[in-house]
C-alpha cells in the first residue's frame, strides 16, 4: 500500500488517509466541501458544495496519477435526499460516460456540517 497526501485537498480531520494505491487500485477517503487552504467549509448551497467536493476528489486522484475518467465507483452520502437532484446535476459536470457505479445514501449526520460527502474508488496509472 501507499499513502496519497497532497496539499490540494483538506487533510484527514482523523487517523485515516486521503486517499491509498494498491496494486491497481485507488481509494479516495470521504472529501467534502473544504478549503484545503484555510480549512474552513465552502458552499452557498448544496451544489456549490458538491462542485468543491469534487474539486478535492480530483486533488487526491490527480496525486495518485489518476483522474476523473479513472474512477469505477462512488458513494455519495446525503444528508438530505431532497438534494439529490441538485447533486447529481453538479457531480455529472465532472465525469464522462460510461459513469461509474454508484451509491447514494442519505445520512443522519458527518462528521463536519456539510451536505455532502463523496469517495471514491479509481484505477491508478502508476
């Protein structure tokens, strides 16, 4: 296994990884709508939100030598479903046919107030 750690994205709020090679495989951790900048939360709404989720997934798949067109799987975790919608519109923007498989699970809670939390799982090029 080999840890992915780039400044590009927020760092782990826990004792986890942004993202792990193995073999021929990329995992992304949760990412959510996070400066990685400043840490602060981003969005003015759920599809803001989504954008800067997705942003940070890219930032953790582009320092695993992968990209978007890379990932084979996702989950999304909602905390409300009346957003999905929304949410689908914005995470299309990012991916290509054939998408991936996905989940999409609404949640009571995360552990940080946002709207959404995306991860992903990605074939590596390295």
């Amino acid at each position: 296994m080999k840890e992915i750690s780039t400044d590009d994205a927020p760092p782990s709020i826990g004792p986890f990884s942004q993202g792990i090679i193995d073999g021929e495989t990329v995992y992304v951790s949760g990412q959510g709508p996070v400066d990685p900048d400043t840490g602060d939360l981003v969005g003015d709404d759920i599809r803001e939100e989504t954008r800067y989720t997705m942003e940070n997934v890219g930032a953790v798949l582009e320092a695993a030598g992968s990209s978007y067109d890379d990932i084979v799987k996702t989950t999304v975790y909602i905390q409300n479903m009346s957003n999905y919608d929304a949410i689908n519109d914005e995470y299309q923007e990012f991916l290509s046919e054939p998408y991936p498989a996905r989940s999409a699970v609404q949640v009571e809670d995360l552990p940080v107030d946002i709207g959404v939390e995306i991860e992903v799982i990605a074939r590596s090029t390295q």
